[in-house]
C-alpha cells in the first residue's frame, strides 16, 4: 500500500513537472506579441515660471502628436525673460533630474530663441562638472577583453546646447558655434556644432566654407554629413553616404576579423534560476 | 552597568540596527531605484503587468538568472527596479517601427535581441551585476551571458555631488544596449571577432574597449540577394558587398541603426516623444565617439522638438 501511494506521489509529481515543462517550451522561439494603446492626448500646460516642472512633465510623457501644441506655448512666452531665467535654472550636472528633462529644459530654451538664454547655454556647454571622454581618465573595464557598452552623456548633453545655441541663431550665438567647432574638447560636441551650423544657415556655401575652415584639418572631411530625417529623401541621402566614402576610402572600414569558432563558456557558478512575480500590491493589469 | 566599556548600550544597539538597515537597503536596492516620467509613461502604453507577457519576455529574453533576486523579479511591474526596466526596454523594441525605408524591421531586432531560441545565436542569459567600472552600461565577456549594470537603470532624480558621467537610463539607450549586447553572440555564433576595439584610436573618443568599425549602410538599401536591408530576415545577413562596401555590422553600428530607427520612424502616438528624443540624441553621441572610422550621417534634424 505504501509503495503504491509513494509511486501515485513520484507520477503526480512527474506529471506536474511535465506540465510546467511543456508549459516552458510552449513560449519558446515564438516572438511574444505586445499590444500597443494610444498614449492618451494631455491638456497643454502654460508654461511659466512656476509652471516648468509640470511643463516638462507634460513634454516628457506626451505623444509626439502633441509636439505642435508644445511649440504653440512657448511662443506664447518666448519673449519673457523670468520665463527664460526658469528654464535655465533647471540646467544642471549635479541635478539632473535625468537625461530626459535636461533635453528637454534645453530644447524649451532653444525653442525660445531668446538671446538671454545664450549665457546659460554656453556655461552649461562648457562646464568642467561634467568632463567628456576625451577629459577622463578612469574608464576602464574590469576585464581583459571586454565586449562592453559605454556612452558619453556629458557629451551628449553638451551636443544638444549647442545645437540650441546654434537654433538661436543671433549674430552672437554664431560665434559660440564656430568657436566649438574648433575648440570644444569633445568630438561630438565638435561635430554637432559643425552639424547644427550648417542646418540653422540653409546650407549654404557660404556655412560649409566657414565650418570648414574653422573645423580642425583632420575634421574637416565631417562638415556636411547627410542627415537622416524625416522628410530625407532616402535615394539622396544614399547617394550622398556612398559619396563620403567614395571621396574618404581612408574611412572605409577593413574586413571584419574571423576567428575559430569556441563553444561559449559557462559562467564561473552554478546558475540558479528565479521567477518573475508580481509585488505584493501590483498584479492588475495597468 | 550602564555605561561600563566606552561605549552606551544605546549607541551600541543603534549602530547594530543602523548596520541591519543598511545591509537590508543593500539587498533590496541593487541599483539607485525610481522610475522617469518617461518610463512612467511608456508602461502605460504596453501591458506592462500582464503576466503571461512578463513570463513571455522574461524566458525568451533570458532574464532568468538568480542575479535578478535583489533587481525586482519579485516585483516584477515595479518600473523604479531594473527587472521591470527590462521588460519596458524589451517592449520598446517591440515597438519600434516596421515601415518601409527603416534599417531594419522590428522582427529582426526582437529575434536578435532574444537571448534564447534564435536564429541569430545561441541560448545566452542576461545576467543582473551592479558595477564593471565607471559608466559601463553592459558587458559580455564570458561567451553564454550578458551583464547588464546599474547605469542603465539608476534613476538620477536625486542631486549628487560629483557629477561625473550621469547615467544613461534612457529607455532607447537601454533597449539598444540590449541589442548591442546580443550582437557579440552573433558575432560569436559565425566566428566573428566580437571584442571591441582599444581607444581612443581614430574617430573613436572611447577608452579601452569600447570602439567598434562602422558598415556603412543606407536604410532600405538594396543587397546584392534582391532584398533590401529594411525587409525582415536582412540583419542576419553579412558580408554582400554592397556598391559602398561590406554589408555587416558591429555592436555600436547595429544599436545606432536602432536608435535612429526610433528616433525618426517611432510611433507618434504610442510612443513618448522625449523617447524619440532621447533616441536621436544618444545615437548621433554613439555615432560620433565609438567608431574608429567615421560614420557618415548624422540622425535626424538638430531643432529642439523634431
């Protein structure tokens, strides 16, 4: 009797462990489908000086659909200066809010086209609290033959003030952007400064001889990349990326290197699997 | 009694429980947790706690590891932990886009992407790990997994006192990261050298490994095969020398193909428009500091709402 109960236990236990496998199997090698909703369409916010946070919270979670009604506000206040020393407030490295907001206090800024936002632009642009890659030191990996993901966000953040700077576009602000293609310590930085000049001036000639010849001279071949937008026109723009490389074969890449191939290694420890759940007070579908 | 060897009794018992507090902060905070306003917003618009979903993504994506423990598989629609940044990054490539004209269709990136079950290489598993060292987003240097650490998922709300590098929590940035990472074990998969590079070399502003080589491709562009590089199935092809070169591509290449996918194709109403944004920005960052060669585009129109 007991050996029957024992081995009705083992088949139970085998036959769960069954299910839970072909449960397992059946999600594998399918593609899951996700399904999409319409981000609900907000109510614009005034912006103003006690409205920037809510303003930027509304840019930050509302559908590109709404862009329009962005702009259509600030051009409502373009021209105020509190409105304008607001926004700049909030520009910092040590208070970031996070990547995001900075974008997006910058674009506020660009947006306005107020010379009084220029200073405040080129203190951020130019800060020593955030260095570039080219200005650290301490990055380096662990391992000895690292596969890693690094990024520059000091740079990043500084390449879009001055696309901003340039957006403004004042006799002024041209002189910050032809500076930093030459002199901004960051490659990036450099080039979409070299970038955001020609686009703010039709590019023309007349700004691809400038950018050029303030460019620094192995630089120089990047003034007037095509850029993919949009409204591109994709036959152009190929036309225009074959080019580069047709007139740079310096810049054309070599064969990628094969190697034998190696079985891929385990991990130093045994691996122990976990379960996602749900915390004790979420389950409910959003 | 009450105060015999030095110390109070009570100072004792504070530091004690000060020490149990920290050490239970440390378990249950892995990385710095909270959630932007735009990560907030894309669950919204997927069915972030669906848990059949979760169970889906969680397996076909590998994140299965017990190193998730203390990263929030147990709370698993906590978009302020790493687990559930996860599976919004995983979504947000479900969502990019699938027009024509794009690099490469959103199928492709998903299989690519997937750690278990793909065509393009074999069963990885993504590891969770708190620090490779200042600003590394991700790693995968042991051949069967990918670890991915705190930059991409701290939440930088609270002001600190040494700047530095800020973190790259961005949803685009994550998700690419994901794709980036995948793209070593196809390289492995079909005897590629998949390290990266030494830097700075060349174009290439990065430190010690972190460059890559740049495959120039147009969007859409026709291969040699009949197909374009837009139609799904085009990533997984190599080496069809094309009329500008190689058809290939290296990790930074095929995350900035993505970026630039999202950033000017990514849907105007699903999709938060500062994703889009953080998109252009990250990719055009990638495109001009992780490439020994130069890559010749820039994404996108630099305006302050594209």
């Amino acid at each position: 009797m007991k050996y029957l109960i024992d081995r009705s236990v083992q088949l139970c236990l085998v036959g769960m462990l069954c299910l839970t496998v072909g449960c397992a199997k059946k999600d594998k090698g399918k593609l899951p489908t996700i399904s999409f909703v319409q981000l609900p369409k907000q109510t614009p916010v005034h912006l103003e000086v006690s409205t920037v946070d809510k303003f930027v919270d509304w840019i930050s979670t509302m559908p590109s659909s709404q862009i329009s009604d962005v702009k259509e506000q600030i051009s409502l206040v373009k021209s105020e200066s509190t409105v304008v020393d607001a926004v700049a407030a909030k520009l910092s490295f040590r208070n970031l809010g996070s990547y995001g907001r900075q974008l997006i206090y910058l674009s506020i800024l660009g947006e306005m086209k107020n010379e009084r936002a220029l200073r405040p632009l080129q203190d951020y642009l130019n800060s020593r609290e955030c260095p570039v890659f080219e200005e650290r030191t301490t990055i380096h990996p662990v391992s000895t033959a690292p596969k890693m993901s690094v990024f520059d966000a000091c740079a990043g953040l500084k390449a879009a003030a001055i696309n901003m700077i340039a957006y403004i576009n004042s006799p002024a602000a041209k002189v910050v952007v032809v500076k930093t293609i030459s002199d901004h310590a960051s490659r990036s930085v450099r080039l979409s400064a070299m970038n955001a000049y020609l686009y703010n001036n039709g590019d023309s000639a007349e700004a691809v001889a400038t950018a050029r010849q303030h460019a620094r001279p192995e630089e120089a071949k990047f003034v007037g990349l095509p850029r993919l937008a949009p409204d591109t026109d994709r036959k152009e723009f190929a036309a225009r990326l074959a080019r580069f490389y047709t007139e740079h074969p310096e810049e054309r890449p070599p064969q990628p290197k094969q190697v034998a191939r190696r079985k891929p290694e385990k991990g130093p420890h045994e691996r122990v699997s976990a379960t996602p759940t749900a915390g004790p007070s979420r389950g409910e579908a959003k | 009694m009450k105060n015999t060897k030095g110390f109070p009794r009570f100072v004792l018992g504070a530091v004690a429980a000060a020490m149990v507090l920290v050490s239970a902060v440390i378990l249950v905070h892995a990385c710095t947790d909270g959630a932007t306003t735009t990560e907030v917003s894309f669950t919204k618009a997927w069915p972030s706690c669906d848990q059949d979903l979760i169970r889906q993504l969680w397996q076909g994506w590998g994140v299965t590891d017990d190193s998730w423990n203390p990263a929030g598989i147990s709370d698993d629609c906590n978009e302020g932990l790493p687990f559930a940044k996860v599976m919004n990054a995983i979504a947000l490539i479900g969502g990019s886009p699938t027009v024509a004209g794009i690099f490469h269709q959103r199928g492709d990136y998903m299989l690519e992407s997937r750690a278990v079950s793909t065509p393009y290489h074999d069963d990885v598993y993504l590891r969770f790990i708190q620090d490779h060292g200042a600003g590394v987003e991700a790693q995968s240097d042991a051949g069967d997994h990918t670890d991915l650490d705190c930059p991409i998922f701290n939440f930088p709300g609270v002001p600190t006192p040494s700047p530095g590098n800020p973190n790259a929590e961005m949803l685009a940035e994550r998700s690419a990261v994901l794709i980036h990472e995948m793209w070593h074990h196809w390289q492995d998969a079909h005897d590629y050298d998949s390290s990266h590079m030494d830097g700075p070399q060349g174009s290439c502003t990065a430190a010690a490994g972190a460059c890559d080589w740049f495959y120039p491709h147009a969007p859409g562009s026709s291969l040699p095969d009949g197909t374009n590089s837009d139609q799904i199935g085009s990533l997984n092809k190599t080496n069809v020398v094309n009329d500008i070169g190689l058809y290939f591509h290296s990790p930074y290449q095929i995350m900035t193909e993505f970026e630039s996918d999202v950033a000017i194709f990514g849907s105007p109403v699903f999709m938060p428009f500062a994703i889009r944004q953080e998109a252009q920005n990250v990719g055009n960052v990638h495109l001009s500091s992780n490439f020994v060669n130069g890559a010749g585009f820039t994404i996108g129109n630099p305006v302050p709402f594209p």
